[in-house]
C-alpha cells in the first residue's frame, strides 16, 4: 500500500520557509541593532514572537480550530523546560558573551557549527537514518555556508568562539529535543518559549543597564521577531515532524545564504565571488538532499500517540460520525508492514545499518 503524496510534502517546504524567515531576520535586525542594546533586542524578537503567537493562539480557538493541534501534555513538561532551557536561555546568553570576547567575522563563521551540532546529535544520538548521499550534502550546505561567513581571519578557539561554539551546541540539543515535542501544538511551544525567554532577555537585558528605544523600534523588533523568531519555529517543528532532526537541520543551515542574499538587497552590497560560491555548494547539497529517495520494506510496531493527522494509509482507524480533516485525537496504530518513500518521521523512526538507498 503507498501513501498518496509525495513524501518532500509537506516537510521540505515547511523547513525551508523557516530558513528564510530565519535569514531575513538576521538583516533586518541589523538595521535596528545600531539604535537597541544586543541583548535588548534578543529580549524584544523573542518576547515578540511569543506575544505575536498568543494572538495567533487567540484567533484560533475563536474559529474552533483549537482541536486541530495535539495540546501539550505533563508528561512534555520536562522536554518543554529543556528545550526552553537551552534554546531560548542559555543559547542567546553564550553567544552574547562570546560576541563581547571575538571578533565579528569568527563569530559569523563558528555560527554554522549549530547545523553541524544538530546533524551530529540526530544521527549519533538519536539515530536518524543517513546515507552517503545526505552526508554529502549536508558537507556542501555547510560548506557553502563557511564559505560565505568566510574573512580570511578564520575562526579563533579563544574564551570568546569557545562560548559561541557552546551556545550552537545548546540550540543543537535544543533542535533535537524539540523533536520529542513534535506531535505536540507547535503554536502552544512557540508561544512559551518566546514569552520565557523574551521576558527573561528583557529582565537582565534591562538589569544591567540597557535603555529601552523608543515604541516604533519595539514594534519594529516585535514584527521581525514574530515572523523570524515565532513563525519560523512553528514551521520548524511543522517540519520536525515530518522530517526528523538532521534533514530538518540541514535545510535550515540555508539561512544565512538566503540572509546574506537579502542584504545585497537591502544595503545593496557588492555581489561578490564568495557569494556566488557559496551558493552554488549550498544549491548542491540542497538538490542531494531533495534526490534523496529513502524507501525500503520496513515494518510499524503497535503505537498509541495523538496528533494532528489525516486518515492515510498511516491512519485507518474509525470514528463514530463525520469529522474534518486534520484533527487530533489519541488514536493506535496497528502493526504494518508495507514498503514506500518516507523520511523519519512520527511514524517511521525505525533503525538502519548506514548504507545507500
């Protein structure tokens, strides 16, 4: 029996929008840093997108729609602390203090390990399937993207590119624990984690001394952190979910070409050869991973969990009556064993032996 979509839908699309609501914010929000403390305008983009997410929440049990998303149980408080934790805590507070200790240029380039991290974790940790021919692009994508953070000083182990490196090893961890959450209300997390660690920013942004800007520039920092901030996370659980971890990663480590794309625009910065290049290896490692066809006869354990799903061949159970589709309920699925394209996902996070497909 085979599924009756393509299995890049809709995971693909929904991690790469996420990289480029991602990537825009990192120019637009340098047209505000001159004018907003640093660890300030951290506070403001978080506290932004989780208010922006509370009206977003709002809007939606007002239609009725609420039930469409598995709500967020006890049982996720751990995860949800952690992922809160190390996301949206102790991710922006290491790299603040490693930018005060480094340079620009070696801060952009140690950047890119958190794509690295979160690759790393999935597959040795969490053992997400890889083959070759993701290894390969998931090297070009983040080659390309070294290439483009590239000034010639290189990256410096210092204190400071230490705790840079510390603060993309937190939001690797964060990426992959979010996963555990992925079945859950992505809005119901976004949400949490914004209006957490948006306060908490806030607080000791304003405890040692910085000055809040006037009301246009926190509303400007509020829309650019609910669309690069808010928006982009619930589209990278979206994506999470269909997935997993490391292809979700590797997709988002597009960001910073499509940032560094958006300032030629903005500032109208020169076009230059690293650009170009750049953009051909991440274009490279983007077309290995979207050739990837992982199919093999695989079998479904019984499994009891609740998210938003439709009735696929994932999903035969009955209902007493006519319900819409998407919805979300606790459902079981029986044992299967069938054969088709698939990604790790919610449904399909079996093991392999690493080979080619």
């Amino acid at each position: 029996m085979s599924v009756t979509h393509s299995h890049l839908w809709p995971g693909v699309p929904l991690a790469l929008a996420s990289a480029v609501l991602f990537g825009a914010s990192a120019p637009l929000s340098k047209l505000l840093i001159g004018s907003v403390d640093p660890w300030l305008l951290a506070g403001i983009l978080y506290l932004g997108a989780g208010l922006g997410l509370v009206l977003v929440h709002g809007g939606r049990t007002a239609l009725g729609l609420e039930g469409v998303e598995a709500p967020l149980r006890q049982c996720d408080a751990p995860w949800l602390a952690a992922v809160i934790l190390f996301g949206g805590l102790l991710g922006p507070l290491l790299l603040m203090l490693g930018l005060s200790r480094t340079s620009a240029a070696s801060g952009s380039l140690l950047l890119n390990l958190e794509g690295l991290a979160t690759m790393g974790i999935a597959w040795l940790v969490f053992r997400e399937n890889v083959d070759r021919r993701l290894l390969l692009g998931a090297a070009a994508i983040l080659a390309g993207a070294v290439m483009l953070s590239w000034s010639g000083e290189g990256a410096r182990l210092d204190l400071g590119g230490l705790l840079i490196a510390g603060a993309c090893l937190c939001w690797g961890i964060d990426n992959n624990l979010t996963r555990k959450l992925s079945s859950a209300d992505p809005v119901q997390i976004a949400m949490l984690k914004g209006l957490v660690a948006g306060t908490i920013n806030l607080v000791l942004a304003l405890s040692v001394g910085a000055a809040l800007p006037g009301g246009g520039l926190i509303a400007a920092g509020a829309v650019v952190g609910f669309l690069g901030v808010g928006v982009s996370l619930v589209m990278f659980m979206l994506a999470l979910r269909h997935l997993g971890a490391a292809r979700t990663g590797a997709y988002f480590s597009l960001a910073p070409f499509i940032g560094a794309v958006l300032a030629v625009l903005l500032f109208r910065e020169t076009v230059t050869a690293q650009l170009v290049l750049a953009g051909a290896l991440m274009g490279l490692g983007l077309w290995l991973h979207l050739a990837e066809r992982h199919e093999h006869e695989h079998v479904h354990e019984v499994l009891e969990h609740e998210h938003a799903h439709v009735h696929d061949d994932h999903h035969r159970h009955h209902h007493d009556g006519l319900v819409s589709e998407p919805h979300s309920h606790w459902h079981r699925h029986e044992p299967m064993r069938h054969k088709h394209p698939h990604y790790p996902d919610l449904h399909h996070r079996h093991e392999h032996e690493m080979r080619n497909h």
